[in-house]
C-alpha cells in the first residue's frame, strides 16, 4: 500500500484539478484563485489500522500528502487531550462540555498542525524559502519548522503584535519584517515580493497543506468520541483553516465508513473588533467584506478578511451552524474562567469560544443535553506583556 493516496490537487471555487508533484498556490485559472484541497484514492484502511501509531498528525498518512516517510518534517505536532470540563459545565448545567486543548503542541499553538504539513510539502516539492504573514502564532510554527527543514523563512507580521511572537520568531532563525498595518496589509508583502525573492507563499489557504494538517483535529476528535462526532463545535475563527479541515475529515471519513452521515453544527467565534464572518453570515452573503478598523488584544482573530471566507461561510450554512461575536472584555473573562476552574491557561481565541457558548445558551440556540467541543487554540503564556 502506498505511504500517501494523494492522487491530485483540486480547485474548490471552479473544480480545476492539478498533479500535486506540482509546487502550487492557488488554482491559476483566470479570474478563479481559488484554495485548492488535496484528494485522496481513499484506501481500504479501518480505523484499528492506525490504532497503535504514534500520536502525531502523520498517523492517519495514508490521507495525508507526504510521499514518504522520509519526507516529513515533524517535532511531534498533533495528539492533544479533549478534556471534559465538568466544572465549568456544572455552573450552566452544561453537562457534556469538552475542550480540545491545543496548547500542548510545538509552538504552543494549533499553528504547528498546518505549518508541520505545509512546510513538509513546501521542502519535498522544492522550495528554497518559505515567506508567510501573521498575526502571531503562525510565524512561530512557520518559523520552528522551517528551522528544523533546514529552509530560509521570512516573517511578516503587524508591528503591534505582541513581541513574544517576533522574538520567537527569530529565535528560530527567521528573518521578521514589522508591518505598519494587519495582516493583510503583510500578506500584500509576501504577494509582491515572493517572485523576484524566490519565496514560496504558506499564507493561511494560499497552499494547499495547512489544512491537511488541521484536518487532523477532526480525525483526532472523531476517535476521542468513539467515533462518533459532538453536536456542536465552537471554533475562533481567524482564517478559518481549522474549521474547514475539520469538515474536509468529517467527510474523508465517512467515506471510509469511519464515521455516519450526521455532523455537527459548526460555530465561528470572532472578536466584535474585527467580525467580517458573523457580518457577512446576518446579511445572507456568500463572501465577506474587508473589516475597517479591525481592533482586538486577541491576535488570531485580528484578520479583517479571510481568503477562503467562502468556505467558512458554506459550512456554517450546510451545518446549520451561527457565527458569534466576543468582546475583549468577554474574551478576558473567558480566559479567567478556563483558567480557575479547568486548569487552562488559554490564549484570547480560546476565552472567546468559550464566552460564545455562555452566549448560545442565552440565546437558546445550544440544548443542554447537547455534547458541545470548545477549541483552545493556543497557550495563554504569549500573551503576557
């Protein structure tokens, strides 16, 4: 049986299909740009197949793109706890609440999952350097695994962000360049720059591999439930790449028989200071608009336009899901409670999504008999001025 059934790359905006040995961006036909997916002959793999592999994001490599074994770039990335947060859940008689907790990865963050898989692929298909914006915690991971693949990474991030970040970032070799703007202002950079410098783009969604390492969280949680998948997940949303692996695996695994038809309902969590997503969801559009005077402490939700907006949009619909908005004061509060009463020290992302579940609950639009999952996505410790 082959290491990867990566059969081809495919356009999710107009269908067009590319050889994956191709060193690719974005679908090329004109006027398209659409994120391309990676697909799979899926094989004939059971769920016991991958039972007794290490815990790591390439254990499921079959539905994954490296070629070989030889070709990944790893530091151990994937494998997180869901934890059961019977204390939280008891204060809103909640009593089937779960928290992935993602802190625990290389980099402290989901970050590594995307990152470990796109410069995996980025170094076997050939690239000399790798160039990426960020709003914090993707530079890191970018600038970690780069460092382990032995490629040059350039880092663009807002001047504003906190420094921990910068300093991480060149801790790990990378060369960082401050921005006086947003991310995508730094992703406009790294777009007019990276021919003549001979930097491959690994923006969020601008390469086809970061969701093929986040979809992991959806084979992770899949398996952690008994394969069997919650009623809700509240995600913090930024690009949104986590969200929409999450439900690339739902179907991948349905389609090996791992799973039924029933999915959960998809819930993105933006920060009010910046919420293209919740916006564009109320007003019935199929792509979001630039968010002017994008403003929030929480860096990962600072993104006033995500580039695959269309993708996190159809999902929400499809599954019957909501887009909520958090305040930073909401979001501080969050924080303080995952902390006092679950032992988690969370980033910002992760005090929001679970703010928003107080909030679907006041709303009506949670059950309390429902199994919900929250997503934190990143350790707090960066966080700390």
């Amino acid at each position: 049986m082959p290491f990867s059934h990566l059969t081809h790359l495919s356009c999710t905006k107009c269908g067009k299909t590319y050889d994956p040995a191709a060193l690719l961006n974005v679908c090329k036909e004109p006027g398209c740009g659409g994120s391309l997916f990676a697909e799979y002959d899926l094989p004939r793999l059971s769920r016991e197949d991958t039972a007794s592999r290490d815990r790591t994001i390439w254990r499921w490599h079959e539905l994954m793109p490296a070629r070989t074994p030889e070709d990944i770039i790893t530091l151990g990335e994937g494998g997180t706890p869901l934890l059961h947060a019977r204390r939280l859940g008891a204060r809103l008689s909640l009593p089937d609440v779960w928290i992935k907790e993602e802190a625990g990865n290389p980099t402290g963050s989901f970050k590594a999952r995307g990152l470990g898989a796109a410069v995996t692929m980025a170094k076997a298909l050939g690239a000399k350097a790798i160039a990426l914006p960020t709003a914090g915690n993707a530079g890191g991971a970018a600038a970690a695994y780069a460092a382990k693949a032995g490629l040059p990474c350039h880092v663009f991030m807002p001047r504003d962000t906190p420094k921990v970040f910068r300093l991480e970032c060149e801790a790990y070799g990378a060369k960082v360049t401050l921005v006086d703007g947003l991310i995508d202002d730094c992703g406009r950079i790294v777009a007019q720059r990276k021919e003549a410098e001979g930097w491959f783009d690994v923006s969020t969604l601008k390469e086809p591999y970061r969701v093929e390492g986040k979809k992991t969280m959806g084979y992770e949680l899949a398996e952690q439930f008994g394969w069997t998948l919650p009623d809700v997940i509240v995600y913090p949303t930024g690009g949104g790449t986590g969200l929409i692996g999450m439900w690339k695996a739902f179907d991948e695994m349905e389609r090996l028989g791992w799973i039924g038809s029933k999915r959960p309902r998809m819930i993105s969590v933006q920060a009010e200071g910046c919420a293209p997503i919740p916006k564009a969801f109320a007003e019935g559009k199929d792509v979001s608009v630039r968010f002017e005077n994008a403003h929030t402490y929480a860096s990962g939700l600072r993104v006033p336009k995500a580039y695959a907006d269309y993708l996190v949009l159809k999902i929400l619909r499809e599954s019957k899901g909501e887009a909520v908005t958090i305040s930073d004061d909401e979001m501080r509060r969050g924080v303080n409670e995952l902390a006092s009463s679950e032992g988690l020290y969370a980033a910002p992302e992760g005090g929001a999504a679970w703010e928003a579940v107080k909030k679907l609950l006041a709303a009506q639009k949670l059950q309390r008999t429902e199994r919900v999952v929250v997503f934190d996505t990143g350790t707090g410790y960066k966080y700390i001025d």
